[in-house]
C-alpha cells in the first residue's frame, strides 16, 4: 500500500464545529429511541413563513432555476439597501450588498477580504465557533480577549487597547451575540469605534440576530455610528434567524463598495452565487412586510417567553448562575462551581440524562454552558428538571 499523500496545513488546522456536532449526537441518540431534550441547536424551531415559502416556489415553477448574478439578484439587494435606510437610516447602494449562502459565509468573505497571512483578528470571547477557523483558513492569527460574565460578556474599549498590535487589521463584533445573547448599547459601541478608527481596524460587525432583541431594547447598526465607522465596517446579517430560514442558507453582507466588490469577486471563484429561487423567497421576506412582522412577533413573543423561564429555573439550581440575555434565544449559565470542566460536565449530563448542552470552552469560556431556548416549551420544562436533578448529583 503507497503512503497517503499529506493534507494542506489548512485541511490539518482546521476544527470541526463543535455546535454541529453536538446537535449530531443528539440526534443520533433520538433516531435511536432516546428521549433527549437537546438544547443545542442554533436555529429556530419555527418553521419559515408559508408567504416565504410560496415565493420561492412560485419562483421555482416560473424557472428562476438558472445562475444568478454573483452578488444577488438585483432586486433583493435593491430590498436590502431599502431596508438598511428604513431600519436604520443607513444610506447605501444595492452596489454595496452581496448576498450569500449564508451568514456563515458573508463572515467568512468579510475575512478574507480584510485579512492577509501574518495578520491578527480580535476576537472577544465568548464568540461564535466559527470565527477562529475562519481566521486561521485566511491565514491570520486570532487574538482572543475574554469578557467574561463579570463584564457582562462584552468587550470594553480598555480590553480593545491592551489587545492591540501593530498587526492587528480585524476586530469582530457580534450583537446580539451567539453564544451569550449579550446586546451592546449604542454607547459601548460608540465607544469601541472611537478605539477601532483610530487603530485604523476594519470592524466585521455581524449582526445576525439583530431582530432578536427583547425587553424593549433597540437594535444598533454598527456602521450608522460616523461616517469613519461606516468607511471600515463590514455589516453581516440574513434571514435564518429573523426568519427561520436556516437551511435555506441566504446571509446579507453590506461594506464599502471597493470591499463589497473584493468579496463578490471571491465568492465568483468559490460559490458563483447563492441559490438562485431561495433568493426570490428572501425577497417576499422584505417586501411583504406585514406578513414578516406577524411571523417575527410571533417568533419573538415565545422566545422571551423562553428566555425568562429558562433564566429563572437556571438560578434556582444551587451552584448555577446565569444572566438574563437581551437578546438572540441563548442563555449561558456558569457551572464552574461544580469543580468540573465543563466539557466532562456535557458528556455526563447527556449519557447520564440525556440533556444536550455545548460546553463554554467551545466558545472559548471555559466553565460555562451554551444552552439554546429555540425549543419546545416541553423539552425546556424537560430539560431543566434532568438538569437541576443532575447538578444535584454532582453536589453530594
């Protein structure tokens, strides 16, 4: 037998996303009998809106079935620009916008166009799985800065400084966040910009749950905050989580027209564009407007409902305590007082009462617990109950 010829370096680095995985496991053990209560998986369990799915249809049926333009069909970026203005007042061209399979993707574009071996991307953790691979995959180093559930899970502009180097060219923003649910305010990211501009940093401001927000917070377009921000930010959002859409893989990304161009120019290399009808469904999601705001209240009246059940059963469990997210449908509990980590304390909650969490230390926290309310009101009543019954165990 011949020796196996080697893998790239980026094919050897690469991690494998650990939320996928999890929510794998867990779906392995319910194929096989298991009653598993999985918090796990990002995504919303509500189905997408019929209108939604009656557009890419219809649009399938007339033969939008063909290569569309690389960075979205005109119309939906034309939608996209229209509702940045509305929402936000936030002027751009349709020429800045292009559209993706996926927000995961719009990242990873944004990556790719602003970072170069030998470069730093600073990262605040906890932060989603994906960005330090992302990161590497270009060839850059990510520089971690923990903010921990003391600091709120947010990053302060003294952290930013004393993060800083002369190589720094990136730093990643996520709010609402993925995996805390943390919000900023208009006036923390005001003051995290001042610190960005005068670094001279591109800011990839990913904004995917942007819509996600409850207790009568409003969200924050990074990039409206000056006319400097706006030169330097790359803008990421979609349509998975405002509108269940995440199988349909469709993320937004809005920069300056010479980046949005870079980055359609990658994608023509890598993707050609996103699937051509599903593009027609995310245009009715703007266009029809009253519908999308029903479908999204309804989403949103459950999620909080989730939220606030879930974040007071959690601080009743001795030896957990949690912080009320503002935002997303995430809540991330510290477990450290169990004297475990917390990768070993997942394995045992799952094999023991098959309740599936995704460990911190995922995301770069170690001692905490990412748990997703995007679920059933059953399996959170559920879940909570094996939860509070095994950290019981752990405490005799």
């Amino acid at each position: 037998m011949s020796t196996p010829l080697p893998l790239s370096i980026w094919a050897k680095n690469i991690s494998p996303s650990p939320t996928l995985a999890i929510d794998a496991k867990a779906k392995a053990l319910q194929a096989a009998g298991e009653d598993v209560c999985s918090f796990a998986a990002g995504e919303p369990d509500f189905d997408t809106p019929q209108f939604i799915k009656d557009a890419a249809i219809a649009a399938l049926q007339s033969g939008k079935t063909k290569y569309a333009p690389t960075p979205g069909i005109e119309p939906l970026r034309q939608a996209i620009a229209d509702r940045y203005l509305t929402e936000y007042g936030y002027k751009i061209t349709s020429g800045q916008v292009v559209v993706s399979p996926g927000g995961k993707y719009s990242c990873y574009l944004a990556v790719l166009a602003t970072c170069s071996p030998g470069d730093e991307a600073i990262v605040p953790a906890p932060y989603w799985v994906s960005y330090p691979e992302m990161i590497k995959l270009a060839g850059a180093t990510p520089k971690f800065v923990l903010c921990d559930d003391r600091a709120g899970f947010k990053l302060t502009p003294a952290l930013l400084e004393a993060a800083i180097t002369p190589r720094t060219k990136l730093l990643i923003l996520n709010s609402p966040s993925n995996p805390t649910g943390a919000i900023y305010s208009r006036a923390e990211l005001s003051a995290l910009a001042e610190v960005a501009v005068r670094h001279n940093l591109y800011v990839l401001a990913d904004e995917m749950y942007e819509h996600l927000i409850y207790d009568g917070h409003e969200p924050v377009n990074f990039a409206t905050l000056s006319t400097a921000v706006a030169e330097r930010t790359i803008t990421v959002a979609g349509f998975s989580k405002t509108y269940a859409m995440t199988g349909w893989r469709l993320g937004t990304l809005v920069a300056p027209l010479p980046i949005a161009k870079a980055c359609s120019e990658l994608q023509s290399q890598m993707s050609s564009n996103a699937t051509t009808f599903a593009q027609y469904g995310a245009l009715a999601a703007l266009k029809e407007k009253a519908q999308a705001v029903a479908a999204l209240g309804e989403m949103k009246t459950a999620f909080d409902r989730r939220r606030r059940y879930l974040h007071a059963e959690l601080n009743r469990i001795p030896g957990v305590s949690c912080l009320l997210a503002g935002g997303a449908f995430y809540l991330f509990p510290n477990i450290s007082s169990f004297g475990l980590k917390d990768a070993d304390f997942c394995a045992r909650l799952l094999e023991q009462e098959k309740v599936a969490a995704v460990p911190g230390s995922a995301f770069g926290a170690e001692g905490y617990l990412r748990l997703s309310y995007a679920t059933s009101d059953d399996i959170l009543r559920k879940g909570v109950e094996r939860l509070t019954r095994f950290c019981a165990s752990l405490k005799r």
